[in-house]
C-alpha cells in the first residue's frame, strides 16, 4: 500500500529539500524560537492581551511537519524548563500551573497540523481551514479540561476563563495563519519554477 503523506507538501521541504540532521536542528531551533518570539508579541485586546502563540504553532506545525513541529515544540518547552524567559510574560515553566494543559496543546496541534500538511490539506483553502480548527481545538481541549480539573472545578468559570475572552484573537490568529500558510505554498511552489528556467 502506498504512503498517504509526501513530506514535498510541506513548504519547509520545497524551500529547503536537502534533509540531514544539521537542517532538521536548524528547522527545529527556527521553529523553537518563532514560538518563543510570538510569546513575547502581546496585542491589546479586550478583556485580556493575547499573544501570537497559537498562530505559531499551526503556522509551525503547517510548515514542516508533525516529527519536526513537535521537535520545535518540545525544544521550546525545554527552555523554558531550563528557565529561560521563552513562555508568554517570560515566566517560568510550571509543569502543574493553570497554562500546563495549553502548553500540552501546542504539541498536539503542531503534529496534527503536520500530518494534515503532509496529505495536502493545507494546500486548499477549504481542508486548510478545517485542518487549523482542529489544531485549535487541539490546544483548547486539553488547556480547558486542565483548567477544570486542576484548577477551577466549575465549568462556567473554567470557559469564562479559558475559552470566551480569546475566541475573537484566535479567530483573527487562524485567519493570519491559514493567510500565511498559502503564501508560504505559493513561494514553495515559486521557488523551484524560478531556479528551473
């Protein structure tokens, strides 16, 4: 039976197709401190600021796959394990503070984005879309049931806390990012034409 994904689907893999591990850790730092810059990006919005986060992570997760996305991901997570000021207001990583269950969410949707990359969902704008509300319900899912349990143990607090004041960010996020994600295909796609004639 036949592979179902090609990694050529990834802009990454037409931009940059030579593989090897010195270009995976290269593509794994990239994406590590991508997140780690949009962490630091706050918009005012009302009632809470919101970061660029979650836009990163699909952004990632889209651009070079589910093994190198999580790569990133968890590179990003070790630093601020290891105290570097990487993580949204440059706090330290608390593996059971309130965030933990979002935090878990990034790993999730930057390898779901990755896989639906790699089977071409994200060169259209119908699968592309689904393919982010996934990923977003990836990272809010986990981040939520956390909330609740860990935290505040009551449902309409936890979704007035976790989920209602960020619904118009994200949303205005995964339109950035599905924006973003078909220019980078556009260029993927652009590239070799140009170096081929």
């Amino acid at each position: 039976m036949q592979a179902r994904h090609d990694v050529r689907a990834l802009p990454v893999s037409a931009i940059w197709p030579e593989g090897g591990l010195l270009r995976d850790a290269l593509v794994v730092l990239a994406g590590a401190a991508l997140l780690a810059a949009a962490a630091a990006v706050r918009v005012p919005m009302w009632p809470v600021p919101m970061t660029m986060q979650t836009f990163a992570v699909l952004l990632i997760g889209a651009s070079i796959g589910p093994r190198l996305g999580a790569a990133s991901v968890v590179t990003y997570l070790g630093g601020a394990a290891l105290g570097l000021p990487v993580l949204a207001g440059g706090t330290a990583l608390v593996l059971g503070g309130p965030t933990f269950g979002y935090l878990v969410g990034f790993l999730l949707a930057a390898v779901a984005m990755g896989w639906a990359a790699q089977r071409g969902w994200t060169r259209h704008w119908p699968t592309l879309l689904g393919a982010l509300l996934i990923g977003e319900a990836l990272i809010y899912l986990p981040g939520l049931a956390w909330l609740h349990l860990a935290w505040l143990h009551d449902l309409r607090a936890t979704l007035a806390a976790g989920l209602v004041p960020f619904l118009l960010g994200d949303g205005l996020k995964l339109l950035l990012a599905a924006a973003s994600i078909r220019l980078l295909h556009r260029a993927a796609l652009a590239g070799p034409r140009r170096s081929g004639g």
